[in-house]
C-alpha cells in the first residue's frame, strides 16, 4: 500500500512491504500485529523452549493451535517439546548422512598440500585500495589541469568575430555522416558539407567508434546550422572576465557537471509570485522555471522554496533551508505543482521572508554563496527599505530576479533590484547558466585558489558507460572539462569472501562504491545520491563510522550489526569489522567489511600439472551422470573468456578457452583459477564418499548439493539440476551467504508471493533447501570454505512432519499411541490442530494442514494472520523496518476527466462579482485564453495526456520494507487470542541444530 504519512525530505511516497509480500489494504500495525485475514485463526497461549541441543540461534519455530476445550496448555507443551525433539533429531541425521560437513572437512585435511592459507589485514587492505585509487585518480587530476591551462590560454587569443561564416570554419559534421532512412523508401539527397572527413576506430573502453585526434562539441538543439549565433546582451552593466559567452551545452549530465566546477556552494532561497494577475500559462512557466532552477543546485548547497503574494509562505513542509539532495528537491518539485494564483503581489512580503531564511544561523547551510531568486510577471515596487535593512551596505546577499510571461509591466523596477545587489535579471524562462557567469565571477578573482578538482557524485553515463563519476576544475572563461571514470573498475581484493566487500563515499555520506548500489532506473539527468545508512541497515555504529569517514579520519571497529539477506527477506544478526581510511587528494573515503570468518582464505597451488588435468575432467559434461551437475560462477578468470547469463554456454566458452590456454596463462588469473580446480576436484572426492552410496528416495530427497568460495556449486544426482533455481556464482546465492553467517541450519523454502495459488505440487519437484556452512580449523585458523545441503520433498516431507509431530512411531502404525490422547495428535487429529514450521523470517516451511501445502514459502501473516500477530506480539519475532532508495514503481493512472483544461486559471464567484477583477491581469489572461480555445476547438475539451505531455513510465520511489527475526528463544509466553468466533492455545518452540 502506498505510504500516506509525509516524511519529509525523506519519504514521499512508495509501497509498504511486509517481508516480500506486497499488502493491499492489510498488514502489519504497531505492535498489535496484523489485520485478520483470511485461513486458519489460533487465538493462543504461547509456551516456548529450548531444546539442548538448541544453537545460540534458532533455525525454525513449531507451533500448534489447539481449542482451548481440549488439554491444558502444560499438556500441550509437553506434546510440543517431543515432536520438536523428533523433527530436530530427523533433519539432523538427514544433514550428518547426506551432508558430509565431517568428510568435507576431512577432504581438506588430506588435500592440505594443495593450497595455502592467507590472512586478510585489514588496514593493509584498505590502504593498498585506497593508493590505488589515488593514483588512478590523480592521473585524471593531472590531465584535468593540462586541459584547463590549455583552454585559458586558446580562450586568451580567441576573438570574438561577429560576421563570422559558415564556410571560414573547419568543423567535422557528424549530421553529414549519418544515414537517413526515407520512410517512403525514396532516396534523400544528402546536404552539401565542407565537413571534415574522420576516421573511427572502435574502442573497449567508451564501448563505441571514436577519433583520437579531435574533441567534439555538442550543439544544443536550438542552434541550427548556419545560423547567427549574437554575443547576448547583460541588463547589469558589469564587466564580465573573460571573452565571449560560454557555450551552451545539453548533453544531460553537463549541466550538473558545469554547476559544480563553476561555482562554489550555495545557500538559495527561491521566491514565486502567486498573485492573481500569474495565471495559466505565466504560472505554469514558473513552474517549470523553479524546476530548472532546482535542478542547478547539487548537495553542495542548501535551498528553500516559498509562494508570495500578500503574506509569504513555504510551499513544502521545510521551515528552514535544506540540502539540494534528490529527495529534497523532489518534494519540492511535487509541492511547487500545488501552487495556486490568487491575492495581491507584495514583493516586501517575499523578500523579508527570504532574508529571515538566509540569517538563520541555527541550522546547518553552505555559508559561502548567499541568494534570492525572484520569480514573477512584474511590478512596480523597488522595496529599497528591504535592501536598506537587511542587504546594504555590504550586500552579502546576490538577487536575481526573473520576469515571466507576456505582460506589459515595466521590467525596470526587477532590474533595479538585481543590479542593486549583486545580481541579474532575465526578461524570459530560466536557462541555468545565466545566473551561474555571475557567480563564476569570485572565482576568476581568486586565481588559482579557486582550481580545486571536485569530483561529483556518481551518475549513469549517456553513452552505455554505467555508472561514472566526474572530475570538474573551473576554467576562467567559464567553460569546462571533465574526465570519467567508471565506477565498478575499482580493484576489489582477493579472498574477502561471499559476505566481505569495500565501499567509498563522499563528503555527503553518498556512496561512490557499494555492493548494494544498484540503481533500477537509468535516469541521465539526476546523479544516483544513495546514503551509506542507506546502503545498510542503519545503527550508532555505523552512523559513528559514516561520520568518521566523512570528516578524513581513518579507524577500525568491530561491531554487531543487522544485515539484510540478498533476497530481502531475511534478518541475521551478525558480527563485522569495519576498516577505513580517507584516499588522499580526493573527496572520497575508502572503507572494507569483513566478517570474521573471512579473516583467512584459501589459496590453491596446484603446481602438478596432472592433478590440474585430472580435477578439470569433472568439469566436462560427460562425467556429470555419474559427478552430479557443476555450475561454475561466472567470474572474469581469463581476459579472453566470453561471460554470458547461461550457465551452460558459460561453461563451454570456459572448457573451450582451457584448452587452448593454461591454468597459469599470463592472460588469466592464476588466483581465480586454481581456486576453482582445486574445490572441483574436493566437491568431486565428496560425491565418491558420500553421496554415490546414498539412497536419496528413502529419505524423501530430491538433491543434495554443496557450493564452495572457489566459485563450484555441484548437485547431485545430475536430473536435480533441470530444477535448480539458485545463483550459480555462490556470492549471489541467499542460502549460502546466510550460511556462513549464522551456525546450525538454514531453511529456505521455495518464494511464494501473496497471490500465488498452486494448482499441484508439479511432480513432486518443489523441494526445500537445507543448508548449513562447514567450518574449518587449520593450526587454531578458522575458516568457512563451503556450504552443504539437501532438497527435501516438499511433499513426502509434508506427510513425514505429520508422523513426526504426532504420538506414532513410525509411518506404517495405524491410530494413536493408547498412552496418549488422539487430540493431542498432529495427524489423527488435523481438522482441529494445526501444526506449522515457520523459519526464522516469518515464511511457512511445513504444516499439517494440506490447503497449507500450496502457500508453504509465504510469509505466515498471509497464511494466519492470528498466530503470526501472537508470535510478534510476545516477542518470539522482532522485526526492522527499512527503506529501499532504489526501487521501482509503475506510473499512476492519469486522470483525465478535469473540469478545466489543463493550465487555466478557474475564477471564483466572488471574483466574477467584483468589477475590479474583470479590468485585472487575470481577466485578460483568461479572457486570452478563451479565444484560443474557440479557436483551436479545445475549450470544452479535456486531454487526454500525462504531465509535460510525456507518457507514463516506471520511475524511481522509495519502498518501505519490514523483515522479521528470532528476537529471544529462552522465555516461556502464556497468551490467549481471539480468532473471531473460537479461542484456541497456541505453543511454538524455537529448534536448531549446531
């Protein structure tokens, strides 16, 4: 559901998740769990245990719902104590036979002298990271400076010529190398050009042709060829630096590029007249013009927008300035659409209210550039007390003003009030760069002090690049140079393991690295601005790093900490050691994640040629009917290895480039490849130990399978690969990256949205993985190399959880043991108890009840809704909300059936009546406007368009997400719940295996 509660500057609309299930019009409330929904309701007494065998983490939770007419709740617990016993000890005698973690470990053992174990120093790593990143960047900082100095002294010599021709000027064309397909398939005569004849070469690293020898120019789309192009006029008589007018640009990201090295920052506060004479088209243009000017301002500076006419007042529920950031300016943007014309223009009401802002000392701003922007139709008053009181003498403040609209007000007064102080004003629209050649004027008076390369945030590249970052240094006539890196090409050290990474920010706290940046929508004119705390699961910890970071400090922490699974349905509290250090002469910070059990790591040194032949065999398809299948990940192990998104075709492209190259071939990387070998041929010994002499139907299996750092993920018997869903690069898999952080085992049924309905069970081919890590422990070195599991039969296990949970036996005896009452029973007795395994994230895993079987793999809020509020509510479950920054959502329904066209100015009763309104500026702008609709035969008409006359598309939101966790396993809970018209005891008891 959408969320309705405004947070501002934050949040501004987006979809409630409850785990990964989308809820429409029910879910979770604070504390009082969720709606009542529909399926089974268990009113319960809540009891909990813990078994001793019970790890320091739960895997799963048992409950039962039972009438309250039936056995006291003491009964009840104890039934409940024996069936969690019974299940435990049955997955973990499945585990032990099939999962083979002690032959595994033995497999290492005997094959020691095959690799190496490394250690992983932090503060090495980081500051090896950080110099190389140095050094990368400062040879784009070296060749920023040669450009500037190159541009100052070409710009120097250049004279401006005003009759200036087409033919005098030697320029390349690209226009007049391009082919033009007729739609009538006639063939175009192609336009006569003097252009200049280029050669192309393709290149790796721009992904496209280009000529080494020349730069190019964009033209924007309003300077047509051959035309004349006059140096513009300045209504502030001020000599500006430099000569001739800087060029226009509208490559998308040039804007943002140009603001940030043309000026310093800034703190704004934009004004909009909203009286009654700026109506229709005069208010809309404002509108867009506000947007525009919005969108010059970076996070470097600090805005607030309000509306005037007699009173002023902010359009947004900000009450001081705030940081340009994405979100901020969007709810602005959204905010500045509501604006309605009505009243009188009091520029004195304005003005005071925008310098009340910028002397508010209390808050945090930029404190470097200070300026009003004015937008208005007009009008005559100068309001000199306001400059004298606030501004004069030593006008610290810049105005600009901008006259908007058709109109015929004298522009003398704004112009006034722009020249008075400091600024300038603009007769027409905003165009970004008119107002920034005059604050690029401290600049040029500040000589070199002023050339400092900043570096902007990161942004999707407009030539396929992905995402960049920029350097920008000012160049005195205002133009400028830029050089691009390509984020993802910073070195990533070896052996940190699935659940190790690096990460860098900015001054801002945005990341410029991050395993979890990841933006879903390609958008080349804002910058991708995704906060650290927003990267990961915000704590103090990790605000107190962020800040550490952000002020060039360096330092090392060991903290716990929430994480969220890769699939975001999880939770796992874990241990991590953060490490970071600042990359000198940039504006970045550097830091690595670790977990402790990757504080060493496995090399492979596989000298022996033959041993390298032997273990790659079990990598050929033809040993797999007797191996079990092999997916390997999908890394860059040699230059010349083509990657591809199928496994299968992976794997040829590698076998084929193995045979022609060796595993110490200077074109590959020897560390990736021995790895990999090596755990194909230990996966190999394990499948020759243990699972060849196995019988998987007799324990209601369908595979059992084992993945590995190396990047091996082996399944056995060869058919269960047909339905293996899981990632083959082992990084990217849930199960395994939740293995390693958590000891017994995890469960991970198959992922069931809210509005699945399963007609079958597809042949007994929907299985539940049970995975656990093998820890290994080499001279007191502890280590987690791989991770093991099986596949249960949904189904089998299904009936197998009813003998389990019941007072049998065995499958095959018949009726109840005499000792105990058939009530107390979890399959004689199913109509009225019901018998559940949830996992530790809230998500049914196995049930009693068959109408369950088809929902197993939701989460248990859209199964029952009672007893999952009953778990929450006494604290069996915890859960962490969070907000996901780089979601997509699909475009809302545009409406239209409006009463008005689209942009016009609707007057009130009260103002038909009034004479005076009928002589005003928005009588006429009305009246305008209702010859144009006669004539174009639209008055009476609605459109049937999106805004801005753009069709509707997925856009970036914020998503609201809630996962939920074991909180405490050691208490005992007694409860009773009402499910309508029944009361039920419900029992749950937390279990695990170590």
């Amino acid at each position: 559901t959408a969320v309705s509660e405004n947070l501002c500057g934050r949040l501004r609309g987006g979809v409630v998740r409850v785990g990964r299930i989308a809820v429409q019009g029910s879910g979770w409330r604070d504390r009082g769990g969720p709606h009542r929904g529909s399926g089974s309701h268990c009113p319960a007494q809540l009891a909990l245990h813990r078994g001793p065998k019970q790890p320091p983490r739960a895997a799963a939770v048992i409950c039962c719902c039972a009438g309250t007419g039936a056995s006291r709740p003491a009964s009840l617990l104890r039934h409940m104590q024996y069936w969690a016993r019974r299940l435990e000890q049955e997955i973990d005698g499945v585990m032990r036979i099939f999962g083979g973690v002690q032959q595994l470990r033995g497999i290492y053992n005997e094959n020691r002298n095959l690799f190496e174990v490394k250690e992983n120093v932090p503060r090495k790593l980081v500051e090896k990271v950080a110099g190389d990143i140095e050094s990368l960047l400062a040879k784009k900082v070296r060749a920023l400076k040669r450009l500037a100095n190159a541009a100052e002294k070409f710009q120097k010599a250049h004279h401006w010529q005003d009759n200036i021709r087409e033919e005098d000027i030697e320029y390349y064309d690209s226009k007049a190398d391009t082919e033009y397909d007729d739609p009538d398939g006639e063939e175009i005569e192609r336009e006569k050009s003097n252009s200049l004849k280029l050669e192309f070469t393709d290149d790796a690293n721009f992904k496209t042709k280009v000529n080494y020898s020349y730069a190019a120019v964009q033209i924007p789309t309003d300077i047509y060829k051959g035309c004349e192009c006059p140096q513009p006029a300045r209504l502030c008589d001020r000599q500006r630096p430099g000569s001739g007018p800087p060029p226009p640009n509208t490559d998308p990201s040039a804007p943002r590029r140009y603001i940030q090295g043309a000026s310093s920052p800034k703190d704004m506060v934009i004004i909009v007249d909203v009286s009654g004479s700026v109506s229709g088209l005069t208010l809309k243009l404002m509108k867009t013009s506000v947007y525009e000017m919005l969108d010059t301002l970076s996070d470097d500076d600090y805005v607030n927008v309000a509306s005037f006419n007699e009173k002023a007042k902010p359009v947004s529920c900000f009450k001081h300035l705030v940081q340009a950031n994405i979100r901020n300016k969007k709810v602005f943007k959204e905010d500045v659409q509501g604006m309605v014309a009505k009243g009188t223009t009091d520029y004195k009401a304005g003005f005071e209210y925008a310098f009340d802002q910028l002397q508010n000392s209390n808050i945090t701003r930029a404190n470097c550039n200070k300026m009003i922007m004015m937008f208005t139709d007009g009008g005559e008053d100068r309001v000199q007390d306001v400059f004298e009181k606030y501004n004069w003498p030593n006008k610290t403040v810049r105005v600009f003003t901008f006259s908007v609209g058709q109109h015929n007000y004298d522009v003398t007064p704004l112009q006034w009030m722009a020249c008075a102080n400091k600024g300038d004003v603009t007769p027409s629209p905003l165009s970004p760069q008119e107002y920034l050649d005059v604050l690029g004027r401290p600049m040029v008076l500040a000589g070199n002090r002023a050339k400092q390369v900043q570096w902007t945030n990161v942004y999707q590249d407009a030539l396929g690049l992905g995402l960049v970052v920029t350097g920008t240094l000012p160049v005195f006539n205002l133009t400028e140079d830029s050089s691009d890196r390509k984020v993802g090409a910073a070195p990533r050290p070896r052996g940190l393991g699935a659940n190790g990474y690096v990460f860098a920010i900015d001054l801002n706290g945005y990341v410029l690295l991050h395993p979890n940046l990841q933006p879903q929508i390609i958008n080349f004119r804002e910058p991708v601005t995704l906060d650290f705390l927003d990267a990961e699961l915000e704590d103090e910890n990790k605000e107190e790093i962020r800040r550490s970071m952000i002020d060039g400090n360096d330092g090392q922490r060991f903290i716990k900490t929430l994480i969220k699974s890769l699939d975001e349905q999880y939770i796992d509290e874990v241990f991590r050691t953060y490490t970071w250090a600042p990359i000198k002469s940039t504006n970045y910070s550097l830091g690595l994640v670790l977990p402790p059990y990757s504080t060493y790591y496995i090399q492979a040194n596989l000298s022996d040629q033959i041993l390298q032949v032997k273990y790659f065999e079990y990598l050929l398809p033809n040993s797999f009917e007797s191996e079990g299948h092999v997916f390997i990940a999908p890394r860059e192990y040699c230059k010349d290895l083509d990657l591809s998104d199928n496994n299968t075709e992976f794997l040829e492209n590698f076998i084929a480039l193995m045979e022609k190259v060796t595993p110490d071939s200077k074109q590959c990387d020897n560390f990736l490849l021995h790895n990999l070998i090596l755990d194909t041929g230990i996966t190999q010994q394990l499948v020759e130990r243990v699972w060849k002499d196995q019988d998987l139907n007799t324990y209601s299996l369908l595979a059992v399978f084992a993945a590995t750092d190396g990047g091996i993920t082996r399944v056995f018997p060869n058919k269960a690969a047909d339905d293996w869903e899981e990632e083959p690069e082992p990084f990217n898999a849930s199960f395994y990256r939740r293995s390693l952080d958590n000891k017994g085992y995890i469960f991970k049924p198959p992922y069931r949205d809210a509005g699945y309905r399963g007609l079958d069970l597809e042949n007994n081919t929907i299985g539940i993985l049970v995975s656990t890590a093998v820890e290994l422990s080499i001279g007191g070195k502890m280590l987690k190399p791989a991770v093991v599991g099986v596949k249960l039969d949904l189904e089998a296990w299904a009936e197998k959880f009813k003998v389990l949970a019941s007072n049998r036996t065995d499958r095959d005896q018949l009726g109840c043991d005499p000792s105990s009452s058939c009530e107390m029973d979890c399959e004689a007795n199913n109509k009225d108890l019901i018998c559940v395994l949830i996992d530790d994230g809230g998500f049914l895993v196995l049930s009693n009840q068959e109408d369950h079987w088809y929902q197993v793999g939701k989460f248990f809020s859209e199964v029952d809704a009672n007893l999952m509020s009953a778990l929450y509510n006494n604290s069996f479950y915890a859960r962490k909300e969070s907000y996901d920054f780089q979601s997509v959502c699909a475009p809302e329904a545009q409406s239209n059936t409006g009463a008005a066209p689209r942009g016009v100015f609707v007057p009130t009763v009260a103002d038909l009546l009034n004479l005076a309104w009928w002589t005003s500026a928005a009588a006429w702008s009305l009246f305008q406007q209702f010859l144009y609709g006669l004539t174009y035969s639209s008055w009476f008409q609605t459109e049937d368009v999106t805004a801005d006359s753009m069709e509707a598309r997925e856009t970036s939101c914020i998503m609201k997400q809630t996962q939920y966790y074991f909180s405490t396993v050691n208490a005992t809970y007694n409860a009773i719940i009402d499910c309508g018209n029944c009361s039920r005891w419900v029992c749950p008891h937390g279990w695990g295996a170590a």
